[in-house]
C-alpha cells in the first residue's frame, strides 16, 4: 500500500485520515507502542492531530491509549475494513498461488478474513463449477459473481463487523459437508500452529479442518511468530503454508519436521 510520502522530486504528500489510520494500526503491527511526537514527525502532521487519531482508533478498537503514547490490544484484529487495506500486495501474490493449487470442479470451504477474500475474487475470475462452503458473507458475495460456482452459506449467529457468520449451529452444519480443501487465514502462526482472534471463527476454522482433506493456510509474513488468542490446528502433512516471505528458522524447522508443506509467492 502507498501512504504518500514521497512523490517524485522529494515532495512530501499530506495523507487523509483514513490513509493515517491504516498506517498507524500498520506501524503497531511491526512495534509494540507508538510515541505521539515521534509519529507525528513521520507523518508531517501536528501532535494534536496524531492525539485525536489515536482517540478515534480507540473509540473502535483498535489501539489502547497510553500516556504520551498508544499501544496495540493484545490478540485484537482491526474489522476487516480496515485490515483490507493492509498488506495488499502480499496477499494479492498469495491469492495468485493459491488459485495455481485449486482446480475446477473443487470442493472447498473457506474461511472469513481479508486474505481469503483476496484468494475468493480470484477464484471467482480464474476457476469454474467450484463448490463452496463458506461463513463468510464477503466471500460467498465474491464467489457469486460468477455464476458456474456453487456457494453455501452456513447458518448461525451473524458478526456485523467481521460480515462473519458463527456459532453452535454452524458447526453442526459443517458436519454434513465433506471438502476436497480448506482455505484459511490466520491472525498469528506459530509452532504451535495458525491462530485466530476470534474465538467462534477459531472453532469453526478447527472444523473446516476437520472435514476437508487438505488445508490451505494463507498468511502474508506478518503474522509469522505472533500468537493469537486461539490456535485452531496443528502442523501435518495435510497442511499448506501460502505466505509471501522465507519463514523464520524455528517455524521452518517445525514445519519440515510435521511434513507440512510451505509455498512462497
């Protein structure tokens, strides 16, 4: 994503609000506490302008205020609105790989989340007669604009901010449906396995799993050493690693020794 720092001769560009935001909750995903006057440097605003983001990204969620500064909540994901704006790049080069490991006439089910909707408008374009299985709202619209994919949605308690759909009666839906693959994000990936934030949507991911008979995991780099709040999978030779940069040694090794396989975009 450009966030407008430079322009061609040296010419600094003004960011809007929206654009600020998105690189205010990206500069906590890299650091663990953000200084005013120092953000306020980087951004060639004033500090009054830094303190009222910072307000505002806490009125929704996304950051904690400290004195003189702000820091990320732990295991708390930005709505994917905003998380849509992050790491578009990388997630658009991981939806690349991932429809080369799809093929026409899949099952799949696939999990909510911003790199899965990235990978489900490429497998609306590029593959045909797929079935879906999704909780998703975001992906099952994105896969319905082409007509020769078949999408079912699950039932059960609907999560306006995540357009995600959870619950005791979701995962007693997924019990009927068999899948070729799985494709799920992560908000953290460890040795331990993917973690999401969400304790529902972890669940149902556990299930998905459990149903298909291989699992794509998509992670842009990220999320490599970062725990979440609930791991929903361990490493085996039925799991996929799709992310955009070499793994850290450790993950690596754990990865190699589980026989899980790992694609770089």
């Amino acid at each position: 994503m450009a966030f407008g720092f430079g322009q061609p001769g040296g010419e600094q560009v003004r960011q809007s609000k929206s654009e600020r935001h998105s690189r205010i909750v990206a500069e906590l995903r890299a650091a663990p506490t953000l200084r005013v006057n120092e953000l306020a440097d980087r951004l060639d605003v004033s500090t009054e302008t830094v303190r009222r983001d910072f307000s505002e990204l806490e009125e929704r969620g996304l950051i904690n205020r400290t004195y003189g500064g702000a820091t990320r909540p732990m295991s708390v994901e930005p709505a994917l609105a905003e998380r849509e704006q992050l790491m578009v790049a990388e997630r658009e080069r991981i939806a690349d790989a991932v429809v080369e490991l799809v093929e026409d006439n899949d099952i799949l089910m696939i999990g909510g989340g911003a790199t899965t909707l990235h990978v489900a408008r490429r497998l609306a374009a590029d593959r045909n007669h797929l079935t879906v299985i999704t909780h998703a709202l975001s992906i099952a619209v994105a896969l319905a604009s082409n007509p020769l994919h078949r999408v079912l949605m699950l039932p059960g308690q609907y999560d306006g901010r995540e357009g995600l759909i959870s619950g005791p009666d979701t995962i007693d839906a997924l019990q009927r449906y068999r899948a070729s693959k799985a494709i799920l994000g992560a908000s953290g990936i460890t040795e331990e396995g993917p973690s999401d934030a969400g304790i529902g949507a972890s669940l149902i991911y556990g299930a998905m799993m459990r149903r298909s008979s291989e699992t794509l995991i998509v992670a842009d780099h990220s999320k490599m050493g970062r725990n979440s709040l609930a791991v929903f999978g361990e490493w085996s030779r039925h799991i996929t690693l799709v992310t955009d940069r070499p793994l850290p040694s450790a993950l690596h090794t754990c990865l190699a020794a589980a026989h899980a396989k790992l694609v770089l975009a």
